[in-house]
C-alpha cells in the first residue's frame, strides 16, 4: 500500500505555510498544540503569535501573572487549557530548568498533554516515531481503509491508534504526521470531501463502497444539558461587583454574580424567585436593563444567558468586590460576558 508515501507527496504540494511548521522549538510547537485544541487554524493563529511574542520563552510564560495569561486567551474558550498551559509552564521552568524535556514519557506526564499532543510535540520537534491521532487522522484512516469501529470505544482507540502506527514513515515522522492532520482538515474533510481529485481514491474503501457520509462512526450520543444564567451587573456610583471563578469552566475568570435556573423564566418570574430575594431583599434596585439571549454551546451543555444591569444600594455579595465600572476591561473575562461587553458597546 503507497498510502503514506502518496500522503507526504500530496502534503508536498498542498500544505499551508503556518508559523509553528516553520520551527522545530519543542515550546513554540507545544504553545501551537495546546492552543489548535478545539480551535481552527484561523481563530488560533493570532493568539499563538501574541503568546510567542510576549513570551518567547517558557520561562517567560512562568513568571506571567495567571490574570494576564488568561486575558491573553480571552475568546478562545475551554480556559482550561490556559491554566494547564501556565502550570506546565511553571513545572518545566521549576523541574527542568527551562528547557523542554525531550522524553516521549516525561512529555505525557505534563499537565494538559495526552497522546495526541505527545506524539505532535515529540515528532515534530525531535523526530520520534510516534503517530499522531486526532479527529482528522481517524477520519482519513476510517474512510481509506474502512474501519467502521466506534472510534470512541476502547476497542476503536487500541485499532486506530495501532494502524496509525503502523503507517507512520519512521524515518519521516514529522512530515507523515503533519501530512495526515492537513489531509483531514483540506482534503478528507468531514463535509463534501474532494474525492475526484484525491490521490488515495484508488483504493480508498469508503469511495469504492460509497460510505464516506457513514464514516467515521462514534458510539455515544452526548446527552446535553440547557443551563439558563442571568448575569447581574449591578451598579453602586459607578462601580460594579464582580468576582473571580473558583471552579469550573470558568475557573480563574472574572464574572458577575449570577442566578441559575434549569428552565427559561420570564423576567417577572426571576424577580419573583426567592434566590432574587436572597441578594436584594433589602435594597432599593432600579432595573437599568435586561440583555437578549447569549447562547454558548460547549460539549456537554449549552449555557442561555442573560445580562442584567441593575443599579442598587445596599446590597451584601460575598466574594464578590466592588470594582470601577471603567476598569472593566482589564479582567479575564468569558468570551459570553465578553460578547455582552461589545453589545453595550463597553469595547
Ligand atoms: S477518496 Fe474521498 S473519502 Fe477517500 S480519502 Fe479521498 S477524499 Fe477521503
């Protein structure tokens, strides 16, 4: 089979000139991984050029203070990664002296990389043999070869990670791996594939049997959850409460105090509701006004929420502190709340 080798000659002519191809600096290449995680190309290429630029080296990204690395990554979502990010970055500065392990074990041990980003960063920068596998390997090799094993199951990780081994040119791994992730996001795309100008289409199994639309197959359907919040910007002479996440998505962020409720209420019902009684029982408040839906879906849930501006006196939040309304934009902030920003035109 002349798969991987059709495979490199196709990413040859084909590949897009990006910032992180052009380096074999195992901290660039980790930066470029960790932020292309759920993100396209086109959406994480500023940020990874900012990231770069105000530090250009792990050290640097060390000793940033943890609000300035999460405004850096304001909009690109799943903070996680942001956090992950800035720990390892402090475990490589404290426990490896600055310089990026070169050890295909020490690297699956830094918080926030998994196979996947094990196999890039060990490829990539040190051209170690190890295959990648992310969305777009599974679909080309699902679709070539017809592997219709739920990829989601133990049994269809153990096969796909093995026959993407198994394929990996040893002595070209970086190019291979680099060749079968741009062949799945500009070829065999998951949409409208381009098959009549596709080298593989030969002996590719799901052209010949006309499943491309069937594959690749997951097995679980991920039950999502609504969740409705209304955030309470709620005003004191020009200042405004906010405070900072513990936990969760949004853990490390700024928000407003918020009520949450599993079904979509009327303004009057939220009003109504003993948990609005809870903050402003012994307030005057004056209702400024209510935002229209923000809608953000991540993979387990979908999150409706709403901005109310409210200016009150005497209201007791604990956790939460007053700061200047203008200041606003200097806080890590969600990319909803953030969206609420531009639409009262605060940026
Ligand atoms: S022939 Fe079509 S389905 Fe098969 S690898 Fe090429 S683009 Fe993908």
């Amino acid at each position: 089979m002349d798969f991987s080798n059709k495979l490199v000659n196709w990413y040859q002519v084909n590949k897009r000139d990006l910032p992180w191809r052009n380096t074999v600096n195992a901290y660039f290449i980790w930066l470029s991984e960790i932020i292309l995680q759920q993100t396209r190309v086109a959406q994480g290429m500023p940020y990874y050029l900012a990231f770069v630029k105000a530090f250009p080296k792990v050290e640097d990204l060390a000793n940033a203070s943890e609000d300035k690395v999460l405004k850096m990554w304001q909009g690109l979502g799943y903070y996680s990664r942001a956090r992950n990010l800035h720990f390892t970055a402090k475990d490589i500065a404290d426990n490896y002296k600055g310089k990026f392990p070169n050890d295909h074990q020490k690297i699956l041990k830094l918080k926030g990389v998994g196979a996947y980003t094990a196999a890039a960063i060990t490829s990539f920068a040190f051209e170690m043999p190890y295959a990648v596998v992310d969305g777009n390997v599974i679909r080309v090799l699902s679709r070539v070869f017809g592997v219709d094993i739920p990829y989601d199951t133990t049994l269809g990780k153990k096969h796909f990670a093995e026959l993407a081994q198994e394929l990996l040119l040893v002595e070209n791994a970086s190019t291979y791996n680099q060749a079968i992730m741009e062949f799945g996001a500009m070829q065999c795309k998951p949409k409208s594939p381009d098959c009549s100008v596709c080298p593989m289409q030969d002996f590719c199994l799901a052209y010949s049997k006309n499943t491309i639309t069937e594959l690749p197959v997951k097995s679980k359907k991920i039950k999502v959850k609504n969740r409705f919040l209304h955030f309470l910007m709620i005003e004191e002479s020009g200042n405004v409460y906010l405070g900072k996440r513990k936990k969760g998505i949004w853990n490390g962020l700024y928000e407003f105090p918020f009520l949450e409720f599993d079904e979509r209420l009327l303004e009057k019902q939220v009003m109504k509701n003993e948990k609005w009684s809870d903050i402003f029982k012994d307030s005057n408040t004056e209702l400024l006004s209510v935002s229209s839906e923000f809608i953000h879906v991540l993979s387990h849930q979908k999150i409706n929420a709403q901005f109310w501006h409210l200016k009150v006196n005497n209201v007791q939040l604990e956790n939460f502190e007053l700061i200047a309304k203008k200041n606003l934009l200097n806080y890590p902030v969600s990319r909803l709340t953030e969206k609420y920003f531009q639409a009262i035109e605060l940026v």
